[in-house]
C-alpha cells in the first residue's frame, strides 16, 4: 500500500486504478472466519474458464483482494494453446500503445516486446500467455489488471475454497466431471459460484431444463446449498470500467449473503436472493430473444419502431413463459426486463444476430465466435422450443378451444428456432413473423398468462 491520507490507505493497482482498501480487509478476514481459515492458512479462489465475464470477475477480487497475499490466493483457469491471430495480435498492439498506464506497466514487467514481436509477425502470441497481463481474448479493448493464470486444471481446483464457473453451459457438465475425479480425496466441500447463463434441454423422464448450477451439482456431488448463481444487467468491460453495476446472488440461505457482503464493490452492488435455479433460467431466456433483437436491429437500419414493435412481441413471449417455470412470475419482471434490455443493448448475443442478418458471419461458422467467445443464446433457442413444444406440457388456447403446445404460442421464439436451429428460414423470416397480419396483440398473450393456471414445476425439475 503506498500513501495514507487521514487513516484511509490506497494502493494503485497494476492497471493504473487507484482502489481504497478501507474496510477491505475487514471484510476479507470476516469471510475467512466464517470459513474457519486460521492465520497463514490462504483463501484460495479460483475461476474456471477465461471468457470476458470470467475474466473480469477474478480480476474484480484479484485488484479488491490481491494485495492482502498472505490471506488470499486469487487465480484462473484456462485452457493452454489457444494461438492468438496476427489481427488480434496487431489490434493488441494499438491498444497497448493507447493505453500509458498498460503500456508503463508492461514496460516495467519485461513484457512489452513480446507483443511488438507479435505486432510483426515474428511471435505467435497464447490466449494463457497474454492473459497474465491483464488480456482476455474476447474484450481485447479493456485491458484487466495481471492475473495469475494456471493452465493444469487439477493443479487449479483440488484445494480450492472458492470455484468460480465461468464457463458456458455447453462446457459445464464435461469439465466438472473432470474437476470431481480431482476432488474423490476431498474432506471440506468447496463453495462454487456459477456465472453462466446458458440452459440445457433434457427431455427424459419428462422435459426439463437442466441449469449450470446443476450440472455442476449432478457432475461433482457437491450440495446444491453451496452451489450459487450469481448475474444481473450488466456488461462484463463496463463493470471493469467502473460503470456503476449491481448483481443478484442466488442460493442457499448458507452461503448467498456472507459472500454478497464479500463481493459488494462501491460500483458493483450484490443482492442476495433465494430463487436460484428461476434466475438462472431467467439469464438464459433473454439470451434467446437477445440474438431476434439484432436481427430486427440490421434488417430495419436500426429502426426504433421496429425495435419496440419486436420488443412488445418479444417481453410478452417472456412473460408468458415465466409463468410456465414460476409460481410468482410477477416476481421476475424487473430482473428480467433489465438483464434483457441491457443484452439488446450492448450484448454479443444482440451482435451475433445483427452479424448474421448483415451477412457478415454464417450460422456454418459455428457459435463460439472469435474476440466474442459462446454465444449461449444459439443453444438457448433450442433448448427452450424443444421442450415447449412437447405435448405433454400443452396448455389451454381459448382462441382455438383446445390444448396447444406451448411454443404455439410464442411465435418469435419458433421463428428463432427456425432460422438458427432447422435452419429452413433466413434472417428475413423475423421481420415477417412481426408483420403477420394474424399475429395477436401481445396484450393479449399475457392476459392468457395472467389468466390460466400455466405453471409447470417439473420444467424445472421440481415435482
């Protein structure tokens, strides 16, 4: 800690910021008690998986926390080998040299001419390596402070007190199961924080959603009651950037507020909430209608009537099917509106679907997009059409006096289906399902909500 004005110390952190440690501390040494560390005995926290919000949350606790190091052990976990491109390479460069303080710090490392090897072309630079200074592969433009990176995943989990899952919900289930082998001669249980929001579909014995927190509970047998969930509005480099965020955390009554109270920053505030497993679900829904937003966005040339047109049709589909996954859905709705808005705003899966309305990417590309990684929300269409169309969770349909399956009713989300999935429509194919002349007032499909009894717990595998 350098300086000290009126008993409150600052240090400056390796990226330049300048972070008040008081009362950081304080707090450091409550959550360690509660984990009944004793003096000279760290707390281990490692992240597990290297996309933008994974990095940016260990880098988070990494300025917060990293300067108490005979109390905490902060790292991340990757995978080894990812080659970076001479694009990426070039565009790191520009950033480096835009940024004085990255740059007087990679100077002061013996970093800085790796990168101008990389910059012409005669280093091939790694997605681990640049990540030790501070640079994740797909938020190239925020530089993040030094992390300690491991790429040997035993070495990273097997004593860990605290895994952060940063990884997307089609990597989940198979890492997990790799961490449990490493975990058979464990005696304490670890608390793990999932950051993911993407969704699994399984349809056996009955059609249900299967959430990251429980993959990870079924892959590692580790209790649901210190597994968590943690998301909200916001967008991974704003965060880092200090814009001011908040978050909820969700899960057993245990765990969910010491660790908010751990995790609370004056710019990034955490809530605490017992519904886990419906704000998961939640975080990967507006995923879905994110990648339609942008789709909307580039074929009307940004047009904000069409954009609240598809946004009307869009939150009312939402609404209708958060009535199907919860007791008290009207609980929800401001989560839900703000996570979604802010995806349609700013979020990769909002810029895949514009992308590919554009032409500039195909869907033959594949969803794990270079500089942006997962984009979750592809499988999340799937997912959710392919269990809302089962027939044996039909719900009422006044309009045509019979059971329908509920994708019947969300036209959007099978239009989505369609262009992404089954791939039978083009882009062009949103626009036409907003301006169908038999298409209802969205009014209308969340007074049916509002109206019926839809609620169906064994979506989300509850009896």
């Amino acid at each position: 800690m350098v300086g000290t004005t009126e008993g409150v110390a600052n240090n400056v952190h390796s990226n330049g910021s300048v972070h008040s440690s008081n009362g950081t501390e304080e707090k450091l040494d409550e959550f360690r008690q509660l984990l009944g560390k004793s003096d000279g005995d760290l707390l281990k926290i490692v992240g597990v998986g290297a996309g933008a919000w994974g990095s940016v949350f260990a880098a988070l606790l990494q300025d917060s926390y990293g300067q108490f190091r005979e109390k905490v052990q902060i790292r991340i976990w990757r995978r080894p080998g990812k080659a970076v491109d001479r694009a990426t390479a070039e565009h790191l460069f520009d950033v480096i040299n835009s940024r004085e303080d990255v740059l007087r710090r990679l100077i002061r490392r013996c970093a800085y001419l790796k990168y101008v090897e990389a910059r012409l072309g005669d280093r091939t630079l790694y997605a681990d390596e640049i990540l030790k200074d501070g640079f994740c592969v797909n938020m190239i433009d925020t530089p993040l402070c030094p992390l300690k990176v491991v790429t040997n995943l035993q070495e990273a989990v097997w004593d860990a007190d605290i895994v952060v899952n940063g990884l997307p919900s089609t990597e989940t289930q198979e890492v997990f199961e790799e961490i449990s082998r490493y975990w058979k001669e464990r005696i304490t249980v670890p608390i793990i924080i999932s950051l993911s929001k993407g969704i699994e579909a399984a349809l056996e014995p009955v059609p249900h959603i299967i959430t990251p927190t429980r993959m990870i509970n079924r892959a590692t047998g580790v209790s649901m009651e210190n597994i968590l969930y943690l998301g909200g509005p916001n967008i991974a480099a704003e965060i880092y950037n200090k814009e001011y965020a908040n978050a909820r955390i969700c899960g057993d009554d245990k765990w969910r507020k010491p660790l908010a109270k751990f995790l609370r920053q004056p710019y990034f505030i955490v809530w605490d909430n017992r519904d886990l497993i419906t704000h998961e679900v939640m975080g990967g829904l507006k995923n879905v209608y994110a990648i339609g937003a942008g789709m909307v966005a580039a074929l009307t040339n940004e047009s904000a009537t069409s954009k609240s047109v598809y946004f009307a049709h869009c939150t009312s589909e939402m609404i209708f099917i958060t009535h199907l996954l919860a007791e008290e859905p009207e609980k929800l709705a401001g989560p839900l509106l703000a996570d979604t808005y802010v995806t349609l705003l700013k979020g990769r899966n909002a810029w895949y679907g514009h992308m590919l309305a554009k032409g500039e990417l195909s869907l033959d590309m594949g969803a794990n997009i270079k500089g942006k990684g997962m984009i979750q929300g592809v499988s999340a269409v799937g997912a959710f059409y392919e269990l809302l169309s089962q027939s044996c969770l039909s719900v009422f349909n006044p309009e045509v006096n019979k059971p329908v399956a509920p994708a019947e009713l969300c036209p959007i989300l099978k239009t989505l289906y369609k262009i992404l999935i089954t791939r039978e429509l083009s882009s062009q194919a949103i626009l036409q399902a907003l301006r169908d002349e038999t298409m209802h007032d969205p009014r209308d499909r969340i007074e049916l909500a509002q109206s019926h009894a839809y609620y169906r717990p064994s979506l989300l595998g509850q009896p």
